[in-house]
DNA sequence: TATGAATGAGGCTTCATTCAT
DNA sequence: AATGAATGAAGCCTCATTCAT
C-alpha cells in the first residue's frame, strides 16, 4: 500500500493519504451523497462534485464509470448504513410493546436526522427507481427490515398484547410514512402551513402521535408508555 | 390529422386554434405538467416540452419568460387544480364522522389517481420549496385545506363524538403523509417489499388502514363507517 | 386633425396626441436618442426603445422599416439639431478673437452638455461611418462649421491678429478633438486618472487651456481675452 | 495546410501546437481584440471569434469562462501592451523639450498605428468603462503615464525651459485628446470634411501642430524642434 | 393608422466525458 | 494511480421582425 518502493517520492509531503484508493473512494462517495441530495441526479453537477473533493475530476471517472455509476453507489452506500443501524437497535430483547414503540421512535428520529439520505430516496423514486432496481444488494438489505417487525408482532400476539390481524408490511409502510413525509414534504408543508409542527415540541408531538396512531390499532390496551 | 374535420372553420387557412393566448397557454401548461412531473426541474428538456405542444420553443417563452417561470407556473396550476376539488367536496354537510372519513378517503384516492401532482410536489420539496416560496398564491389557496378539517373537527367536538385534544394540524398531516407516501414512494417501496400493497386490494386496505388510523385516536367511539 | 368624425370615439379619453404621426415619430426617435446613446447600435434593444415609447414596437417599424433605419433617422437628429445650434451663435459680429475664443467655448461647452449626442458619434465612428454615410444631408449641414470658422479666421488676418498660415480645418479638428475626448473618454479618463479633471473647477480649466492652446499658435499677442 | 511542413514534429499526429495552453490562449486573445475592435462587445459574435481561433468555441469557455471575462482580458491585453511601449521609450535621458516632443509624436503615431486599441478604448467607453473598473491592473498599470510626463516636466522648469504652472495631468489630456480623437472620429471627420487631413501630409501636419500646440503654452521659448 | 400574437434564426453557455501523458 | 487539457453535443434563451386583423 501506497507509493510501493517507486522512484516518485514526489508527492510524499503532503496528501499523503493519497495513493489509498479507498480512502479516495469514500471522500468521493461522501461528496456525491451531498451533492446529489441537494440538486438531484440532474441537478448534480460532475464538475461540483470533482471540486469538493480532495482529488480530481479524473478519478471520479476512474472509480465510478459515469456520473450514474457514482449516483448508483451513493446510494447504496446510503441505504447499507441505514440498514446497519437498524440491525443494531436489537428489540428482540424488549417486550414486544416496548419494542415496537422503540422502533416507530427510533425511524421517526433517524429518518428526521438524516435528510440526505430521505432525500436520495426522494430522488429515487423521482427515477422511478431505476437505479435500486439494478442493485440487488439494496433490495436484499432492506427486506429485513420487515423480518425485525413481524417478529415483534408475532412476540405480541403470542403474549395477547397485539391484536390477531395486525400486518407487519401495512404497520412498516405507515411507520414509514409519517416518518418519510415528516421529512421529505418539510419544505411545502412549512410553506403553506408555518413551520409549527417543524419546531422541537412541534416534531415531539409528531413523533408522539405517530406512536399513538400506529399502536392503537395494533395494541388491545392501547395506552401508549412513556418510554423514548 | 390535427383538427381534421373540425367543427370551427373560422379561419380555414391553418392554425385555427391558434390566435387563442389562453388556449395556447394551457396547451403548454399540461404538456409542461407532463415533462416536468417525468423529468424534474433539471431533468425535463424545453425542447422536448415544446415538441409535444401544439405551438414552438418560441412561444414557451414568450408566455411564460424561461423555463423557471413555467415550472413555477406549472405547479401553481396543479395545486390550484387539487385545492379545487377539495373546495369542491362540499363536506360540511356531512355528519362529522362521516365527513373525516370522506375526506381521508378523498385525498387517499386523488392522491392516487394523481401521481403526476405527487410527483411535482416531491420535486419541489427536492428544490427546497424555492418555487413554492415565490408564489404567494399557492401558499394562500391551501391554507384552506387546513381549515375545512377544522370545521368538521369542530363539529365532532360540539356534537360530542370527537376528542377534545384533535388538532387539526396533526390530522391533516398525517391524512397527507399516508396519502402522499402511498405514491410518493412507490417505486422503491415495491422494489424492497415487493408489491402486494400496490395491488388492488393491497390500496383498498391501506386506504382503510388510513381511515382507522386517522379516526381511532380522535373518534369517541372508534368504530370506522362503510361509506367510501 | 384627429379622430375625423368617425364612429369610433373610443380613444377620445387619453391618448389623444395619438393620430398624430408626427408626434408618435418624435416620440419614438427622443426614446431612441437615449437607447443608441446608452447602448450602441447592437446593445440597444428594439424592444426596449417601444417599450419606453408612448405607443407600440409595430409603430417603430411602421414609421422606420428596421432597426437601422431607426438609427439612420436618430442620427440625422442628432447632427441637424447640432448644426442648428452652431448656426444660432452669429459670430460674425464679434472680432475675430473674441469670436475664435466663444466658438471654442461653445463647442466645448456644447459637448459637454450634450453627452448623448457625443455617444451617437462614437457609436457611428465604431460603425465606420457607415450610416453617415448613407446620409448625404448630414454632410451636407455640418460642413458649414469650418466655413463659418474659416471666416473668422479670414477676418483676423486681414485685420492682422491672427497668424497667416492657420488652416481652419486643422483648427476646427483641434478644437472637436479636446471636446469631444473630453466627453467620450470620461468613463476611462477618470477611472485611471481620478476625475479631478471632470470637477467643476477640472472641468473650466480644461476650458481654459483649449482656449489657450487653440489661440496661442494662431494669435499674433497671444493672450487671451476673459471672455466667456 | 495549417502546420504543413512545421519544423517541430514533436507529436506528429496533429495539433502538435496544443497543451500549450497559454499559446492557446494567445492564439484566442489575438482573435477577440480583431473581433471585438471591428464589432465591439455586443456585435461580436463568440462563433465568430472561435471560427477564427485555432481552437474551438468550447475553449474560449474554458478559458476566459463567457464573453464578458474574454472582453476583459482583451481589454487588459490591450493595456498592458501598450502601456509596455510607454515605458520602452526611455525619456528619461533625453533633454526635457526633446523628451516631451518625443513623448507627442510618439503618442499620436502609436494611436495611429493601433486603432483596434483605439477602438476597443472607444468601446470601453460606450460601455462607461465597466469593464475597466473592474481591472485593477489595468488601473494601476497606466497610472505611470503621467508620472513620466511628470518627470519631463519637473526637469524642464529645474532647468529652466518649462514655464512653472505647467499641469502634467492637462497635458496629458491634451496630447491624448488629439492623438485619440485622430483615430477615434477618423470616420465621421473624414466623410464630412473630407479626408485631407487623413492623407500622409496632413497626419504629418496634424502631429506637428499637435507638438506645437502643447508646447507652446508649456515652454518658455516655444520654438519647437525637428526630433521625430 | 394601429395592434396583440407569433416566430425563425441564431446567440451564449453548460454538460458529461475523453485525450494524452 | 493520477492528471491538466480538451471537447462534441446539446441546453437555454434572445433578437429583430412579420402575421392577421
């Protein structure tokens, strides 16, 4: 690794953390999830992207192909580090109400602390997804996260406390819906309506209420606890 | 082909239609709304949305100045458009109940059937609701929105069959967010989880999964009706 | 004059000077003056000239054909009301020092005061001529300014005040040299020399020296008069 | 035939003479002063220019980011080449009077055999020098012009020759006004009063009056000498 | 005499990408 | 593994001018 026993010890002095190819393609990576995040995939510019990189133009080129290449890999970067830390919540070790309360709670949150990644998956769907549907690795990732919930669910009614018909893909899509929207329509929402519901109590409300909407349904006693 | 046959001779020569600012105007306004809700902001193509109008590039921007000024234009349009029909369901003659539950079921399925209106929506907000914040107009027609609701909120309270606490804000947000992510995200949902939801059935029970979601923490005696 | 009995009052109201084709072409080439000046011939807009106009863009075209033939005719203003002026200041009355000394403060006052119509000329010179060209009036009318000075030169000889070989165009060319530059370089004169010289007093010293430098080489006792 | 024969057949293939990028933008600086002096700013046409270079339009881009940025650095070409002559004239050791003579004649021929300069100022100056101001450089740059005038003239009256009131500044008005104006209004002098002073001996007779005008008021015995 | 609507042609600029080393 | 220079293709927009009444 890096300027193997060459002649060239030119560039020894500074950037040195040059010449690590990976090192060089995750600095590339975490520019393009910015950039594209902000303008979209034909809003981002190869051009701006190059300059806020610590290397050049040249090299994203190298490393990624084309411009969509580079737009395909940020976004699975994007959805890999989501997915990892859903996996590390570990809710099969809290009582099933507990642990679903914890998990509306939970993406609530992360979604609302990581709009870049809401908005790549805006962009996405934008396309049409066209470019998830090239990367089977995303799709294979993600399903599992409905694997965590219907093993709450199923903890649940085992123990009485969930309601016998209570579907783990519908709870997962309303989950995600407030939690998505509470992001992805932040700007329009402010605009027409005031930014009420975007302040701290205003997003506490929010997050309270969507426990409070996705539990009544599914729990037989549906006061919700306090924990968060 | 154009106009073979039609029924209007007055100046038979060509271009009859023509010579018709308005009609000319909303001829490039839908095929605008088409482009743009397909492509994005950056992503549609002037040339390509005059191609499909029935007049040239010229006259895109001798209505509507460039091509921001007809996005801006183009979203005012589809908002008025929805904020119409809403006006236009008339529910305070309804009982409280029954006209929550209409409402919801409205904006689900307008919401559906109008996916290129979700569509320029979602693009705004990735444009961080530049456009939005310049119209004035748009902000002020769907104000409304929210004021409607909380009339029949109101209703409820009065007549004894709503909660106290409903806040109308809250309400209309969640309705928009199970609506608006029920297409919003469709592409990638479907991808992940496969489309089951998406199906025929899969909409009519998210629809109603929306209506007791929505009604359960508000209505007194959480029983949702048939009506839809 | 005006609206002949016609059935049609319906712009009796305001607008009344319109159907006056004189007044709408005089309208129209006061707004062009200003326009060319400002802009030169390619830098102006034609668009921007109707629009400063009391009436329309089509009316410029119906009075001027094009474009250049609008330019043609402000140009042949400019230079006739010039000339005019030129012709009002009779001096043959005075003696031929006195009036050698006011022509060169007239001239130098006259351009000072009249920047747009130096422009007009700077804008033709760019233009190699090409439209004084094509105007044989234009010619015509400001030959007479060397005539006019040759005159007084004639009259200072005889009378023996002034030197025998002054040429009167090479005097004229001395005298349209330092006031013209003293208008049409005053954007770049003072930016890289200050405009010490472009302030009321720079400005009457300048004057002054054009005064003393035209009179010296040609006066026999060369002081000058304080007359101004 | 561009490079047929070529003595450097470095890189045979083609275009030996590019990734020299400053030859490149030489070859394009060249171009757009020929350009610009014969159109000005907004007659030129930047096909036109690139048609011309031996490099393509997407290179002037490249180097000189639009048409305004390519103006300004031919502008400050302009300048600078001049102002370069200024100072490889050396006055400094020659006689004050022979000096500032030298300084005239060598003003008024300079200006007559640069009239793409003389034009480009021209056109600056229609523009009301925006351009300029916003070049430091070429402020700075000819700022020294009356310094070195102001050196003459100082040695002139410490030995003697040079009245005391003599005003660099004004002077170098004058011998720029006359020189300027003889290139400048060329076009439009010459179509009304004919081009006798155009022709070789009357340039010769203008540049010597030039001399004898400015140093008649300047020097204590105004009989000017042959130098030139 | 007057006008609102319309337009072909051409202008300036940007983009993702490749070349040559 | 890296890079500064270069670029064809296509994008957005403006201009003087004419049409149809």
């Amino acid at each position: 690794m890096a300027n193997s026993g060459g002649t060239k010890p030119k560039s020894s002095r500074k950037n040195s953390w040059k010449q690590n190819p990976q090192a060089v393609q995750e600095n590339i990576l975490r520019v393009a999830q910015e950039v594209f995040a902000k303008n979209g995939l034909s809003g981002a510019r190869v051009d701006e992207i190059a300059a806020m990189t610590e290397t050049s133009k040249r090299m994203v080129y190298y490393y990624f192909g084309d411009k969509e290449g580079l737009y395909r890999r940020t976004l699975e970067e994007a959805y890999r580090k989501v997915r990892q830390k859903e996996v590390d919540l570990d809710l099969d070790h809290l009582d099933p109400r507990a642990a679903l309360e914890r998990l509306i709670r939970f993406t609530f949150r992360h979604h609302s602390e990581n709009p870049d990644f809401i908005r790549l998956v805006m962009i996405e769907n934008i396309h049409h997804g066209t470019y998830l549907a090239q990367s089977a690795t995303i799709r294979d990732m993600n399903r599992g996260a409905v694997d965590q919930l219907e093993r709450i669910l199923k903890r649940g009614r085992d123990e009485g406390v969930f309601r016998q018909d209570a579907d783990p893909l519908t709870i997962h899509w309303q989950i995600s819906a407030m939690s998505f929207f509470n992001v992805s329509n932040r700007a329009t929402f402010s605009l027409i309506f005031g930014d009420r519901l975007n302040s701290a109590t205003g997003q506490r409300q929010l997050e309270d209420w969507a426990v409070e909407t996705v539990l009544r349904p599914v729990v037989v006693d549906p006061r919700p606890s306090d924990q968060g």
